[in-house]
C-alpha cells in the first residue's frame, strides 16, 4: 500500500450533512471504509466504521438537506453519538490500519473528495482534536477519476458503468455511500493496471 500510493493510506469516507457549509452546517452521518491489496495484487474493500451524529451546538441544518438525505434528526432511534466521540472513534481505528500497512498518513477518498474533507477538517477544529490522521489538503477523488476513466462523475452512473450494483433507494446513506465509492475506488485503481 505505502509504495502504491506514496506512503498515503487511502480511507473512503463520505458525510451526510444539514448543508453545504462546513463551518456553520451540521455532520450528521460519517462513514470510513478502508482498502487493503489481495493476494493477486488488487485492490479490495476491507473495513468499514460508521456513526450517526448529533448535530453540534448551535448546528445549522436546512430541510432541503434532509429531505434529500431522509435523515430524521429527532428520532431517538437513530443513536447519534457526539461528533468529537465519533471522529476520535474512527481516527484511532484508522491509525492503526495505517500503520499496520506501513503508510506515512492517511488520505481521504471522496467522491467529490473536497465536500468531505471541508467537513472533516471543520468538525476537526471545531472540536480541537489534535491527531487527524487525514492529510489536511490532499484528497483522492472518484468523481476526477470516473470522468476520466469511465466518462461520468455521478457516482450511481459511474458505478454503472462500472459494473458495481447501485440502489437509489439506498443512496444518501452515508455508509452505504461510502461503500458504493470504496467499490469504485477499488475499480479505477485495479483497471490503472491496463495502462
């Protein structure tokens, strides 16, 4: 993986959020899944971690956000934990994924990578943790890399022409999403070889 990848440990997160502000709009769904190499060298979906969370104090969050995430803020069944308890969760698992394959540093893996990295990067500060394992700047993009290897950026046709099985009724899931781009992801890199 480090030498793949020049020392970075490639995670695929995807957030649900109440809006497209990352500083004043709440995370209310995170999800990491992480990637690890085969025996026949390719790459393949490995771990995933995921929580609802509860929207920060003061939290903006439009409905037309949920209403296009179907998320229900208020329903208890929804076990939302607390944003720094969530990301320091995930960071710790992340880390020692990262280690254990010998990279320098995670990297985020996003479809459309810079909305979830912006909102990693403002929960991170928001709640003063100081180990992000995320490179603060670099990300890794499907949607880049589906325009130019498959011809489209939206992630259900991408993963269409991918040949990866995409619900809509289950899109807009943050892990669900997640997994869809990790499959993705895990797609592009595996079919580089052909190049």
């Amino acid at each position: 993986m480090k030498d793949r990848f020049r020392g970075f440990f490639p995670v695929i997160v995807d957030v649900e959020t109440g809006g497209f502000e990352p500083r004043t709009d709440a995370l209310l769904e995170i999800a990491a899944v992480t990637t690890r190499f085969d025996k026949q060298g390719r790459l393949e979906v490995a771990n995933s971690h995921h929580f609802h969370v509860e929207p920060f104090a003061g939290a903006n969050i439009e409905q037309k956000a949920l209403d296009f995430t179907g998320i229900d803020v208020k329903n208890p069944l929804r076990g939302a934990v607390d944003e720094k308890w969530a990301l320091q969760e995930i960071f710790k698992k992340l880390r020692i994924e990262q280690k254990a394959s010998g990279c320098n540093r995670c990297v985020l893996v996003g479809h459309n990578a810079w909305f979830d990295l912006s909102f990693v990067n403002a929960a991170v500060e928001r709640t003063n943790i100081k180990r992000n394992p995320f490179h603060p700047f670099t990300s890794f993009d499907t949607a880049s890399l589906s325009a130019l290897v498959l011809g489209h950026t939206v992630l259900a046709q991408a993963c269409e022409l991918a040949h990866i099985p995409f619900s809509q009724k289950d899109a807009h899931s943050a892990l669900y999403d997640a997994k869809k781009t990790a499959e993705l992801f895990c797609y592009l890199v595996n079919n580089t070889k052909k190049l």
